[in-house]
C-alpha cells in the first residue's frame, strides 16, 4: 500500500495548522491523541491512529513546553507513526516504534522555529521603535509560518519518501528486532499510566484506583463503562468535600467598626 497524493496533503496541512491552534485557538489539534484519531479516519484505520495516539498521549501527561523549554513533538510522531504503520501493514508496536524517535527527532526543529522566530522579534522590535503598527502585525503573523512549518515540512517529507524507506527496513529488519519493536509498543502504555500515576494523589484515593482495576481486570468493563463509572465517583466525592466545608459567616459590617 502506498500513501495517495491527497492523504499527504491533507496531513501536511492539519500538521501546520496544529501547530497553529497550539498557540491561538486550543482546540486539541495538537494533541497526540487527536492527531493520531484524524490520521487514522484519513488513512482508513481509526482504530489504530487512535490506539497510536493515546499511548503517545499517556507519554505527555503532565509535561509541557514553558519558557525556553523543548519537548518531543508527538503530534508530528502521531501523524508519522500512524500513516507508515498502515502503508505497512503491522501493528501498534511497529507504529509506536516509529513514533517514539521521530518525536524525538522532531526536537530539533522546534529549536530551529525558535531561532527563526527570534529575527523575526528582532524585526518586530525595529519596527516598534518606529511606530509602524501595521508591519509589527505583519511580521510577528510570519511567526506563525515559521512554527508551522516546522511540523509541515517533515511530515510531508516522512509520508512521501518514508513508505520506500519503510518497506526497505521492512524487508532486512531481523525477526528478532521486529519482536523486540512490538515488545516495546506493548510497555509504552504502562509506562506512560505509571508517569501518571507518579502525578496523581494516589494515597489519598488509592480505593478508586482499586475500583477501577476490578473493573478493568475481573469484569472486563469496556473502558467507556469504567469511565462513566469514575465520573460518578468523582462527582459523589466532590459533593461530599463541598458538604463537608464549614459554612461561610455572611453579613454586613458597620462603618464605624
């Protein structure tokens, strides 16, 4: 299987607009498990592109980029990972072993937008001394192209030379490596739930931890169950911490006290 003309045009796009929404609008396009869902639906395997970007998702929880700060760009590995996975035919192990080090791989070049970016402040900085308002406008929207860029432009290389390269690798990888790639796309997920864990108050909620693993493991509640599930839990327990706040003295003070 080969990717079409049009699937890679439309995922060169959506990865420069995500980068784009990241910085404005925040609806999510960014996220790992979004991208991977929309390569998914445009590739013709939502199942996998959503399997692919949840566990890059449960990678990324709690971690962000704030300040100077880099961190691997798993919206662009989502994208990568999920289309050279379904040219190939393998499963979420092979994908996520392409997605991993393409994240990585990607860091570099949010640390060239960056430095791109900064000539452009440089410019916008010029043109604020001189009061020209319309130009700063211009130049600091020149930053966005930079930003998107960044992601469109090794997507659309990936998916277009990546598939040959692919079934090359794929052709002369050992058995034994094969396995170990799938062995790996199996324990990112746990690794990415003990991160989260590592996060959340364990100690303090532990029996709902426990609630949901008999869910999950003795009787097999699908997980959209066990979510709904927690979201009644969560819902009783906040109830009962607004129940359990001591009342509020209300009343008016005199002016001369």
């Amino acid at each position: 299987m080969e990717i079409a003309v049009w699937q890679i045009c439309v995922l060169t796009v959506y990865a420069f607009f995500a980068v784009y929404d990241q910085f404005h609008f925040d609806l999510g396009l960014n996220r790992p498990l979004i991208a991977g869902w929309f390569t998914g639906l445009v590739m013709g395997d939502m199942a996998l592109g959503l399997a692919i970007g949840a566990t890059l998702q449960l990678m990324i929880l709690g971690v962000s980029s704030y300040g100077g700060s880099v961190v691997p760009d798993y919206m662009g590995a989502a994208v990568i990972g999920t289309a050279l996975c379904v040219v190939a035919g393998e499963d979420m192990g092979f994908g996520m072993g392409l997605a991993v080090p393409v994240g990585l791989l990607m860091v570099q070049l949010d640390i060239l937008g960056r430095m791109c970016n900064t000539f452009i402040q440089h410019k916008a900085d010029r043109y604020a001394r001189e009061g020209d308002l319309k130009k700063i406008e211009i130049i600091n929207l020149m930053g966005n192209l930079n930003w998107g860029l960044s992601r469109a432009i090794p997507v659309a290389v990936f998916l277009t030379f990546g598939t040959e390269i692919t079934q090359t690798v794929l052709n002369f990888l050992p058995a034994w490596l094969m396995n170990g790639l799938k062995i790996a796309g199996g324990l990112l997920p746990a690794v990415g739930i003990a991160i989260l864990l590592r996060y959340l108050p364990v100690r303090k909620y532990y029996a709902y931890l426990l609630i949901g693993f008999l869910f999950a493991a003795y009787l097999k509640v699908p997980m959209l169950g066990i979510a709904i599930a927690g979201t009644a839990l969560a819902s009783i327990a906040y109830r009962r911490a607004e129940t359990a706040q001591p009342a509020v003295l209300t009343g008016g003070v005199d002016e001369d006290e």
